[in-house]
C-alpha cells in the first residue's frame, strides 16, 4: 500500500515533462500541464489525501495517547504506531506542501470523504 501511495504522490509533484507519454490519457499522449480537468482531478485527489493524512495522524496521536496510559509496556506496538504517525503526517506535509507552491488553498472536504471517518 505504502508504495502505491508514494507514487501516486509522485507523479502529483513530478508530472510527466509536455513530450513524454503520460500513462492513461486518452489519446496515449502527453496531459497538458493547462488541461483544466487535469487540474480539477489533481486538487480533488491531494484535497481528499491532505484531509485523510491529517484526519490519520491526529487520530493517531489519540491512539498513541491511550497506548502510554494503558500498555506502557508495549513497546513494539507504540513503536509502530509511532512509525506509521509519522509516515502520515510526512504525507500531510508534503501535500500541504503542493497546495502552497501552486499558491491555491485545498477544497473544502469533510467526512464523507475520510475513510477515516467511517470506523
């Protein structure tokens, strides 16, 4: 899973240079970097990963929490979840991040869009 999100998140940040092939375009050429659908797909999709990443890493936080209060001695398992706090919140940075260099704000998501939110 950790590395289709990463490259998915890659080729967010590094699209494919104008005479490349880009992977899934209809007429098997090269997405304009103008192509306003493009960039419609791109700020739904970091909008919904930036709301899930911080949704999971605050989440997390809860959870880390309640792990020193009650199994201060699972230190296996409070390693990893502070592990995978810290891949989520790298992530968050890094798409909050995109939304700064393309100097536009994040569209409003809320829980219907968190798959967070559902458990």
């Amino acid at each position: 899973m950790r590395n289709w999100r990463n490259n998915i998140a890659h080729r967010l940040i590094n699209p494919p240079p104008p005479g490349e092939v880009a992977a899934g375009t209809a007429d098997g050429g090269a997405a304009p970097k103008t192509n306003p659908l493009r960039a419609r797909y791109l700020d739904v999709l970091a909008s919904i990963y930036l709301y899930n990443e911080h949704r999971g890493y605050t989440a997390l936080d809860r959870v880390l929490t309640a792990a020193h209060a009650i199994c201060p001695d699972e230190t296996t398992f409070i390693a990893a979840v502070t592990q995978h706090r810290a891949e989520e919140e790298k992530h968050y940075r890094m798409f909050r991040r995109w939304f700064e260099r393309q100097g536009t704000m994040p569209l409003a998501v809320d829980a219907g869009f968190g798959h967070i939110d559902h458990f």
